[in-house]
C-alpha cells in the first residue's frame, strides 16, 4: 500500500493525470519517462482516502464506495502494470497512460460528487466576466482584479469601481458539471453585486451593490428572484455600507463607512469600514466596531457569535495584522479568535465556521501586497493554539504536511492553486472558487484535506465566485443582549494582571496603577507614520487617567463605552512596564473581564477571589485634568520650559534646543519636539509583532532618563514633570494631540465624524477639541549649583600601563593564559587570564556616579569570557530563550526587524537572575566556579592598563574597526522617509547595525574582545555610590537592588560605552541591548586546567 503520509508536496492528482490525457488528446509528444514522472506526482491514494473516508462516515448513504474501491485498485494495478514498458520507451505508453488519466478523472469526479454531503440540488454563486486567462504580470493582475471586484487586502468595497461589471448572482442547478445556471438576479446597469449572505431559512438572502450614481448599499432579495429592496442602514448621503450578514435574532451586521476615518498607511487615501447593526425592525443602527483599520467579512459562528476579519497596526507593522476576531451580536465580548502577535497568517479573509465544530474554521490566506483578496486555503483551530501556525491544521493541499508560516509581504503570489469564498460541508470537505493556475479560470471546485480538486462547474469567459448551497441551514443560538443602552461606561475587571506572558517575571507588586488611553485615529485624506509624531503612533493619544491595581494584581474600573482603549500596567514610579500596541472596546453597560496582561485564551484563569471584584468599580483618576489629546506643546513643553530651556537655548552647537519660539525645522513638528525625540526609545510605527518582553520599551532604557537619573547638571525634576515625561515616553512619542494640531482637517470629515459618533455611538465629545486653555507660560528654574569636584591626585606604580606589560603580568600568573570550557559537543567557551593588579575606578570629569575615582586592588587572578555569551551558548543551557529582533522604524516592514539571534551573535534579552542561573549551570556541568564579575572586575579587564576613556583611546577615535557603537549604520534602522534621528557618530561605519558575532574587532590587551559596544553587560554588583568599597556587601549576589550594566552596546555612541560608564536595572528586567560574560576563579580553574587549557 502507498503511505498515507507525505514526506514531501505533491500536485493533486487530477492536475496531472488530466495533464498527461489532455496533451495525448492534442497531439503533443509526451516522452514515456515525461508521463511516468507526471504520474508518479500524481497521488491514487488521496481518492482511496477519500472514498474510505466517505465509506467510514456515511455508511450506506455511499453505498457504491466498494464499487469505487475495486475500479480504483484496478486502475493503480494497471499503472503497475504499465511502469516497465514505459521505462523502456515502448511505443504507445504514453497514449495508455493518457487513457489511464482519463478513467481516471472519470472515477474521480464520479466518486467525488457522490459525496452525502452534496445533499443540495440547487448553489447560489456569483458569476462576473472575467480577463483571458493566463496574464500574471502586475498590470494584470491589477486590472484582473478591478472586473473580478475584488479590493485590495487594505481597502474596501468602497475603493472599487461601482459600475462595468458583467455580473449577476446565479443558481447553479444540479450541482454537477453539467449544471444549468439560471440568473437570480442581474444589475441593470452593470453595477457590483456581491458579498452574499443566505438567510437560515434559505428564502431570501443579503448582498452589496451601489445605488445607481450613489453609495454602496445593502440590499435583500428573495431567492425566487423577487420582492428585491435596500435595507434601510440609515441611507447617509456619504457613506458606505455593504458586506451584510444575517443574524439569528433577525438583526444585520454590516461594515460601513460612517466612522469617517481614512486608512493610515495609504495616507488616508482609502475609507475606513468598521461594523454596525441593524435592528430586527430595521429602524435604528448602532456601530459596534471602533477599529483603526477595516472589519471585513461577518458571519455567524456556531454558537451564535459574530466572526470578522479586524485590521490593527497600533505601533505594529500593517503587513502582518489582519487578525480573526469574533464578538458577540451586541458588540460586547469583542476578543481575538486567531492571529495576534503573530507575523502569519499576514491576512485571513472569507473566514466560516466548520459545521458542528465548536472552533475550526476555514478561511483564506493571503498577504499585504500582491493578489488581492485569494491564496491559500488553510483550516485553523485556535483551541490549538492562536500564535502563527500552531493553530493551523492543514493547508490545501497539503496533506500530512506540517503548515509553515512564512513571514514576508506578498506570501501568496507563487503559490497555487488559489482559493476564493469558501464554503465548508464538513471538517473535512470543502466547496471553494478556485483557479488551478494562471492559465485557469476561476470555477467552482469541490477540495478535501485529502488533497483531492474536482471540478463543479467553470463557466467559459466568466468567473464563479461566493459558492452557497441553496439550503436551510441551522439557526445559531441567539445570544441575549448584555447592553445597557441608557449607559455611557462599561465596567472592566482584571482578575490578576501577571498572569499571562507579558508580565513574566515581573515581581509581585510592581504594578501600582494601569493607565487607561484612547485612540483618535486619522481623517480620510490624512494619517501616516509621520504625522502625530516622527516614528512615533500611527494614531493621536487621548489621555484619560490611571486606576489602581490591588497587591493581588487585580483591578475594577469603569471606562467609557463606545471608545477604542488601551491599558498600560504602571510600576511605582508611573512607568509603562509593558505596552499593549492594541485597543478593546467596551459596549454601553458591558461588564468586560479579562485575565492578565496577553494571558492565552487556551488557558483556565486560577480560581480565586480578588481583592478588586469586593469594591465598586472604581472611577478613572483623571491625569492632570479631563480627557484630551496628548500634545507635547501643552504636556511636555512647560517641563522643559521649566528644567531646561535656561541652558538648551539654541546658543551652543553641541546642545539640543529646546526652546519652542522658532521655525519647526522638520514638517510642522515642535521645534522641542524634535530636538527631544532622538533620545527616547520607543516601539515607533511598526515595530516587531511578536509579543514584546516585559519592560522592553520601558522608559528606563531611554537615554533622556538614564541621563537625568544621573544627575544631569543637578536638574531635579518634581514628581510632575516625571509623570509627564514618563507618560510622553509610554505613547509612543507623540507630538500633536490631534489631527488638526499637525494639519487642517481635509473636507467636512471632522464635523461628519462627529455627527456620526454622536449619532451611532452616543459619543458626542469632540477629540479634535481640547477641553482646557493652553499652559501659562513657565519661568525656567535654575538648578542649583554643584559643588567644585576635588580631582584627587591618584597615583599607582606600574599604572598605566601599556600592552606588552598587560601580557607580561599575564604570564607572571603562571596559569595557562587561555582556557576552553566545553558546553555542549564541539561548542566551546574561550576563557582569557586576568593578573591581580590595582587601578584606578572611576572618571573624573565622568557621570556623577563614577565620581569620586578610587584605587582598586585586584588582589586574585581569575578567568574572564574572551567573547559576551553567544547565543548558541546560552541555547546550551536554554533552548528556549529568544535573543528576537531589534525593531526597526518608518512604515512597510515586511520582517520582524533586524535578527539578534543568529547563532554567534551575544544573547540579548537575558535578566540578571538567567545570566547567574546560567553561571550555576556551567558550574554544575564543569565542577569549577563561574559567575559574572563584579563591577570592580569588568573595569579592570576593560580597561587592561589604559586610563583614557576607552581602551583604545578617547570618545573621538574612529572606532570602525574597533568597536560595535551607535554609527551610522545604527542610523538606517530609520527606513526610508524617516529622519536619520538615532543619536549616532554618522562619519564613522563599524560594519554593524546591530549586535554581530564576537570577537569582530580586535582584542584589548587582555585578550577580551567587545568590552566596548555590541552589548551592555551584566555584572555581579549592586549599584551604589562612589567610592567603590568592595566591604559593604555591594558585590554580594544576594544583595538587594539595581545589578550594575557595563559596556555600552551597538546602540551607544562612545561617550556611553566608556570604561567607567555605569548604567543599572532590576535584576529581573531583561533589556534589549544587555548580554553577559562570566568569569571563573582561579582557584576552582586549577584543577581542570590541564584538561581545558588551549594548546
């Protein structure tokens, strides 16, 4: 018997076996070995599999499977039979192998359409005039979809041409090739007809077409042809609604374009449909959907809830975010059903349910680019799992293959077949639109999991599209309504904000408050990346406040309803420990409950009793007044005005300005703005989509913090003026608090919107307006005066001193000057001997914290790591950790970002507690002691006899041969139109952008590579003031408090990555640019030194 299970893709067997017959037919020379090959592609055993299948589940309902069976084991036997006479080229092989084909396309369809579940006599499809065949290139394609009606994956109905179709919903009937197809319904004047929803009942049935020089509207007929009329959805003269679904109750969803926003990505150049519905009377609609992007393609799920296709890129890369989402029919309980955080699948349209089945579903993957609307046809089951394609069960084709997501832009161009509009019979069993290749046309086809195509019906010249069988269906339960109407707040409750994966490993109450905001989102004719801030939201802020979160990590709180909101789990100091790139939307009176922060749906929440669930909801604390947008020129200029402007007056080069009384030197941006930005990390428009780590955008990694937590010429900010920084840094970096801050609004869009919100959401506040008068001007603040420092006369004999010497002491140790230390077979870590010697720590004329320098002993010799911890090293002793990617700006990202987890780059992304952890692993694995310098250690090693600033010389030398550091390659991770804004040494190219393999530039005397630059490094000490006392515990690993970081990395310009420069985190925090070296005592090396030395 052939094996059931693939080992690698196969062509479904009637596309070459009608291959072989077909060019017999026609005269064309097939060599023997050409058909045999052909054939040998072609798989007998998907049709055994099939008819088996039907056998097993109908039983006598298919009672000619036997009779299939015998016909089938004939035909393979008669291929069997003709294999060595066409190996030999005998005359007339290829002839029988063509009859074979034939008999066997005949079995096949035969076999086929007996199916049970072809129980119907009558297909409702669209048929609309279609190009010739054959044309793949882009300007055809383009104007292929045009007369097919298909939008663009970033558009709507609403971008296509209303009129030149030739098209017409039909009745095919019987549901065989040979099928009559009468006209349902045919447009007078060649206007769209499409989207086609069936009622349960099967008497009459929705679709879309425009009005005669008019809008898209929704319209309903029976299906005998008669009683046609437009629902009447509130027949706004400028607006758009089409893609209607029936809903048990008797309600109409359907997308509509009454939100009057614009597609951000084209710059607005597109409207935005979000989903309304339509009373059971029809005399009222409600939006329910307050979405940046588009909702596409409603249908009803088997328990009764509503299935939507939902566009969202909230400081996330539009290729990859057009996710599953599913709500119930009253708009509450909206939540993700497959696809977040996900780069894969980048689009899943025409999504339906499986019959029966309480989770999968069938749908179409697709990209950003290319093929509009088709590709291929994948079964999804989130009860799998709902992250790139663990939930993915089969693509079709592709029996027994595992589906693997690829991430890219236009992922379906070369793929085919290609699917359109399917229609689920079964789990197993599908009727789809497909085109077999580009010289095909779009028909109607009958596909299995089995791997099995067979034609329904095509028609000559014209496309068939939407397949429905004509036939009662079972109605869903109807959900009751949990809407309070006379509301205008919803209720939310968290039960325990660390559980789930975005606060792994955060502590136990570091969450003190949740901070709430709302998305304003772009106008038609206006949005982009460049346009509320430079890389910054795609989307203008509206802050409204904060709520506290109970020692327990729960919280309960009231939010407006109708409004599309994002939380942000705060620590002590009121700094974002995890961003949420994503909104909710709470419908009047909802009681909206969740987990934690990204908790999987898949998982059962622990029970318990909350702290919070025992209070009244409590209401948000407004943030420094009422909601309003978040500008930097009310909101962040008063503190600069306040702090800074007395010195960042434009009257010194090497100074940002911060003052605010100029010229906006780039696109109408504040002039503070864009002096400022540069030094604050941040997501930007697009950054990588899988789920971030926690604290990976946290405002402590932002240059401007770490600078004023230094001390920065003893500016001491209030508590105020934090909060509003902090808070600026949280959103993403925005400028302009509203559109109109940046441009006037185009049209009448503001004042539309509005009347639409007011009228379909009961949201009559205006985000255009801000509620309060502009901050009074602010008198600068001198800080006060820093004391003289005292630069101390050290001086140590011997120090400094130069490489030969750092080499002689090392061989005065009298140890082997190098040691390998195997982790894993042939993965070796390279060890480099340390002298005891004195030094001295600290910069004069550095940061506060490395003042007062200090002579330090080295009293011991030890080993030290010649390279960072590599990646593959780290995956010895963790398989599962992921170094990920470094995100990157502008728009249009068709990857995550630039990769930092090739095999020898350094492991990023690692907490203090993992480097340790991995220290006691290596000890454990080895019988010798490692762990990570301490502070005092990292210095000496780094400096290896030097007293400049860095151990090849000062901040100015050209370090492109000598150091991964901020540069100008660091400069391109801003794409495109963006500003070349990363704070980087632009004349100098190191050859990297971001971190690269160890030991690329050459060692200090020592023999360490990459002290300097590539990444930060973590060491054993606390951070604590100068001088450095080595007696007060600071080295202790079980010492409380903020773990020292040493180094600099590929992110730093020199000034940064000094010998002495000192930056700290929590031990638990990982940090983007943060890796480790170890180091191992003398002491316990010495008795494995024989064994381990380098020769």
């Amino acid at each position: 018997m052939i094996s059931r299970h693939r080992s690698s893709f196969v062509v479904p067997v009637c596309v070459s076996m009608m291959a072989i017959a077909m060019a017999a037919f026609a005269g064309s020379v097939l060599s023997a070995q050409d058909s045999m090959t052909a054939l040998r592609q072609s798989d007998i055993q998907s049709l055994r599999m099939a008819i088996e299948d039907l056998q097993t589940t109908f039983g006598q309902r298919y009672a000619s499977a036997s009779q299939y069976l015998q016909r089938l084991d004939a035909l393979e036997a008669a291929l069997r039979q003709l294999e060595p006479a066409a190996a030999q080229k005998q005359p007339g092989a290829v002839e029988k192998l063509a009859v074979l084909a034939r008999q066997f396309r005949q079995l096949q369809q035969e076999a086929l359409l007996a199916n049970p579940l072809l129980d119907f006599d009558k297909l409702l499809v669209v048929k609309r005039a279609a190009d010739v065949p054959g044309k793949d290139s882009k300007a055809a394609r383009k104007q292929s979809n045009r007369h097919l009606g298909l939008p663009q994956n970033w558009q709507g109905n609403c971008a296509l041409p209303k009129t030149g179709y030739d098209n017409e919903i039909a009745v095919l009937s019987p549901v065989r090739p040979e099928g009559k197809l009468a006209t349902l319904y045919r447009p007078a004047n060649g206007e769209f007809v499409g989207d086609v929803d069936l009622h349960f009942d099967a008497q009459k049935l929705l679709f879309s077409m425009p009005v005669p020089r008019g809008r898209w509207r929704i319209w309903e007929i029976n299906v005998d042809g008669t009683g046609l009329r437009q629902i009447p959805t509130g027949d706004e003269p400028d607006v758009d609604d089409y893609d209607a679904c029936y809903l048990p109750d008797g309600r109409i969803v359907f997308a509509s374009t009454r939100c009057f926003q614009g597609v951000p990505c084209v710059g607005g150049g597109n409207t935005v449909a979000n989903l309304c519905l339509l009373s059971a009377d029809q005399r009222s609609v409600r939006q329910l959907c307050f979405d940046q992007d588009h909702n596409w393609c409603p249908t009803v799920l088997n328990d009764g809830r509503v299935l939507y296709s939902r566009w969202e890129y909230s400081d996330s890369p539009h290729y990859f975010t057009r996710l599953l989402f599913r709500m119930n029919p009253d708009g509450t309980g909206q939540m993700e059903y497959y696809g977040s955080n996900s780069c894969w699948p980048n689009s899943i349209f025409y999504a339906r349910p499986i019959p029966g089945h309480p989770t999968k579903v069938i749908g179409v993957v697709s990209g950003h680019h290319g093929v509009a609307r088709m590709g291929e046809l994948v079964l999804l089951d989130p009860a799998r799992g709902r992250h790139q394609a663990d939930g993915a069960v089969q693509r079709i084709p592709g029996y027994g293959l595992p589906v693997q997501p690829k991430i890219g832009d236009a992922i379906v161009d070369g793929s085919w077949p290609k699917f359109l509009h399917p229609f689920p019979l079964s789990e197993k069993y599908f009727l789809v639109s497909m085109k077999p290749s580009p010289q095909d046309q779009w028909g109607i086809y009958l596909v299995d999991v089995f791997d099995n195509t067979v034609l329904v019906r095509e028609e000559p010249d014209y496309a068939l599209l939407e397949p429905i069988p004509l036939r009662k269906t079972p109605r869903p339960p109807v959900i009751p309504d949990r809407v309070d109407l006379d509301r205008r707040d919803a209720v939310v409750y968290l039960s325990d904000i660390y559980a789930g994966k975005g606060l792994q490993g955060v502590p136990r109450g570091t969450v003190k408050k949740l901070r709430i905001y709302e998305f304003h989102y772009a106008y038609p004719g206006m949005g982009g990346h460049i346009h509320i801030g430079i890389d910054g939201p795609w989307d203008a802020r509206r802050i409204h406040g904060t709520v506290d979160v109970a020692p327990d990590g729960s919280a309960c709180f009231r939010v407006p309803a109708n409004v599309p909101l994002a939380v942000q789990p705060l620590d002590a100091q009121g700094r974002a420990l995890q961003v949420m790139r994503s909104w909710f939307t709470a419908m009047p009176g909802e009681r909206l409950s969740c987990v934690g922060c990204h908790e999987s749906q898949n998982t059962a929440p622990t029970p318990n009793t909350a702290m919070a669930v025992r209070r009244r909801p409590a209401e948000i604390t407004p943030w420094y007044g009422p909601p309003r947008g978040f500008s930097f020129r009310r909101e962040v200029q008063p503190v600069l005005d306040r702090y800074c402007v007395g010195c960042h007056d434009g009257k010194e080069a090497d100074r940002p300005d911060f003052t605010n009384s100029r010229k906006s030197p780039f696109d109408n941006f504040t002039p503070a703005y864009v002096a400022l930005h540069p030094y604050v990390r941040r997501p930007g428009p697009e950054s990588d989509y899988f789920l971030q780590k926690p604290l990976e955008w946290h405002a402590s990694t932002s240059e401007l913090v770490q600078m004023l937590e230094k001390g920065h010429h003893n500016v001491r900010l209030d508590a105020e003026a934090w909060d509003r920084l902090y808070t600026w840094i949280d959103l993403n970096v925005p400028d302009h608090g509203t559109w109109g801050e940046h441009r006037k609004v185009p049209g009448n869009y503001h004042q539309r919107r509005l009347e639409m919100r007011t009228k379909y959401a009961n949201r009559p506040e205006d985000p255009e307006q801000y509620p309060t008068p502009p901050p009074e001007p602010v008198d600068f603040v001198h800080p006060q005066p820093q004391p003289p420092r005292q630069t101390p006369k050290l001086q140590i004999a011997g120090w400094p001193m130069d490489a030969a010497e750092a080499k002689r002491r090392q061989a005065a140790v009298g140890l082997p000057a190098e040691l390998k230390v195997e982790l894993a077979p042939g993965l070796m870590l390279e060890m480099v001997l340390i002298p005891p010697g004195q030094f001295i720590m600290g910069q004069s004329d550095g940061c506060d914290d490395e003042y007062p320098p200090c002579v330090v002993k080295i009293d011991r010799p030890f080993y030290m790591g010649r390279f960072e911890v590599t990646n593959a090293q780290y995956a010895a002793f963790d398989p599962q950790h992921q170094s990920g990617y470094i995100s990157v700006f502008n728009k249009d990202q068709s990857t995550r970002g630039e990769a930092a987890n090739r095999d020898r780059q350094p492991v990023i992304r690692v907490t203090w507690h993992q480097a340790m952890a991995f220290c006691d692993w290596l000890s454990a694995r080895t019988g010798m002691q490692f762990t990570l310098p301490t502070e005092a250690q990292w210095e000496y090693a780094c400096r290896a006899g030097t007293s400049t600033p860095m151990n090849y010389g000062d901040v100015t030398a050209d370090f492109g041969k000598l150091a991964n550091l901020a540069d100008q390659r660091l400069q391109n991770l801003a794409r495109r139109d963006s500003p070349r804004w990363l704070p980087a040494i632009a004349v100098v190219n190191d050859g990297a952008m971001v971190t690269d393999n160890v030991g690329r530039y050459p060692p200090n005397a020592f023999g360490l590579c990459d002290m300097h630059g590539n990444v930060a490094e973590w060491t054993r000490s606390v951070y604590r003031p100068y001088p450095y006392d080595p007696r007060d515990g600071r080295d202790d690993p079980t010492a409380q408090g903020s773990k020292i970081v040493r180094g600099g990395s590929f992110y730093d310009r020199p000034h940064r990555a000094r010998s002495a420069f000192r930056l700290h985190y929590p031990p638990w925090q990982p940090v983007f640019n943060v890796g480790f070296r170890v180091v191992c005592e003398v002491d316990a090396a010495n008795s494995v030194t024989a064994a381990k030395s380098a020769n």
